[in-house]
C-alpha cells in the first residue's frame, strides 16, 4: 500500500486541509471494513479504480469524484475491490468557497461533484487518472480550485463564520452558541442559520464533532488517560455524555472505539 499526505500550497491553506492518496490499498478478492465517522472536515474523493460499497444510502458512491458533506453518524464502507483513490479535505468553511450552494444541502451525503460543477469535472477526471505521481495529481487539483474559486464572488459574512471556527478551534468544541453568535455580531437565529450554510451543519451538530475528535486526539497524544479523565478535558458532563456521544457519532463506546485501535484524529492531526 502506498499513502501519500500534503499540505496545500500558501494561498488554498486557508481553505484546504490536506491532499492524501493510497494506491493499491486492497488487492482484488479482499475484503475489508471501514468504520467512518464524523470528522469535521468537507471531502472531494476522485476514486480512480474500484469504488467501495456503503451500509447507508445516502452516501452511495455512485460515481468516480464525490463530495462528502458533514456527516450526522457513522457508517461502514466496504471495500472488495482494488483501492485506489486521490482525496482533499477542506476546512469546515472552506468548501463554501468553491461551490455555489448552500453546504447544508449537502449535509450527511456523498453527492457526485458532476451535479455541482457540471463544466469541468469530465476534464479534472481525464486529467488526475493520467497523472503518474501524486504531486502531478496536487498541481491538477490545485490548478482546478484557483480557477473554481475565481468563479464564485465573495460570500458575505465568510470572514464571521470563519472566525467563529477559529474560535471553536481553541476552545476544542467547549463553547456555547451563545458567545459565538455574539462574537460573530448575528443573532443566535442568524448565526445558526448562516453557520449551516458555510459549515454544512448545525453549531450544536458541529461543536459535538469537534469535541469527539478532541476526545480522539487527546487519546492518541496520551494512551494513559482513563476514559474520566478525556471526558474532563474534552468538556463533556461527565463520562456518561462522552458515552452517548461516542455511540451516537460512532455506533460504539469509546472503550470500544480506543480498543479498536481508532486513536486518529482527522481534525485536529
């Protein structure tokens, strides 16, 4: 297996995350379960050989390029075939930018990005499928965000949300709607429907992953902690709301989650 992972260049960073590849994940004949869960994080997915099946429908892949939208909960993808992708995670308020639409329209599916961006995705295909080395690939994929984002004026009130993640970012998910909305000058009405819009989902929906994948990433800096002690840092109630949480984001406990071997944070690596 081969995993590729790079920082965009100065002027996208303040949109993307990261790019990652894996070529020839699974040889034809494998099988393999992947539990997927909430991250936070907007994903355009460009599946360049099979294409994995999924416990939930509405994240189907039914196409070659996907965007992910904010997931609600888990799901399993399965894959049988030979696994061979090329990704980019956005920021939360980073996919606005690129795509005319409001984000909470894609909230909890995988849409093909052909029903967005009707003009260019046969082409970005061609293109990233001939690509022999993943930074040919980053300089296709980055080529094609420069000239998508051209196309889209600025959004009014980004800065604000932008900031409001900024601020959720430090305080790892333990803040209340309340302040953000304030320090973002909108009501709390207007902030939580603006937020939807650029974020993809609700600020009560979005500071619970945060706070999951806080709980994650805490783990996997420091094995020892008890599940007490990661839900005290991470500002749940108490251990019983870090539980519910974890069941409700994951399908399974946390004990079971860090049992599993699942002590990555795509958030907050």
């Amino acid at each position: 297996m081969d995993y590729n992972i790079a920082k965009p260049s100065g002027f996208l960073s303040q949109y993307v995350k990261q790019y990652w590849s894996l070529e020839n994940c699974i040889p034809t004949g494998k099988e393999h379960i992947q539990r997927i869960v909430p991250n936070g994080l907007f994903e355009l997915i460009i599946y360049l050989d099979d294409k994995p099946k999924t416990t939930d429908q509405q994240k189907s892949i039914s196409d070659n390029i996907i965007i992910t939208g904010q997931l609600k909960s888990y799901h399993k993808l399965k894959v049988t075939g030979r696994l061979s992708l090329f990704a980019i995670y956005f920021l939360p308020h980073g996919l606005s930018m690129f795509l005319d639409l409001p984000m909470k329209e894609i909230f909890n599916q995988s849409v093909p990005l052909k029903f967005i961006i009707k003009d260019t995705v046969d082409k970005l295909e061609d293109e990233l499928s001939s690509a022999e080395t993943f930074e040919k690939k980053i300089e296709i994929a980055e080529n094609f965000l420069i000239a998508q984002i051209q196309k889209n004026e600025k959004k009014y009130k980004y800065d604000r949300i932008r900031r409001a993640v900024n601020l959720i970012n430090q305080a790892k998910g333990i803040l209340k709607i309340e302040d953000l909305a304030a320090e973002s000058f909108l009501s709390r009405k207007q902030f939580e429907r603006t937020f939807s819009d650029f974020i993809g989902t609700s600020p009560k929906q979005f500071l619970k992953i945060v706070r999951f994948q806080n709980a994650i990433y805490e783990k996997s800096q420091n094995s020892e902690l008890n599940l007490t002690e990661i839900a005290h840092k991470c500002g749940y109630f108490d251990q019983a709301h870090m539980i519910n949480d974890f069941k409700t984001l994951s399908g399974i406990t946390p004990k079971n989650f860090f049992k599993d071997g699942e002590t990555f944070s795509d958030y907050f690596e």
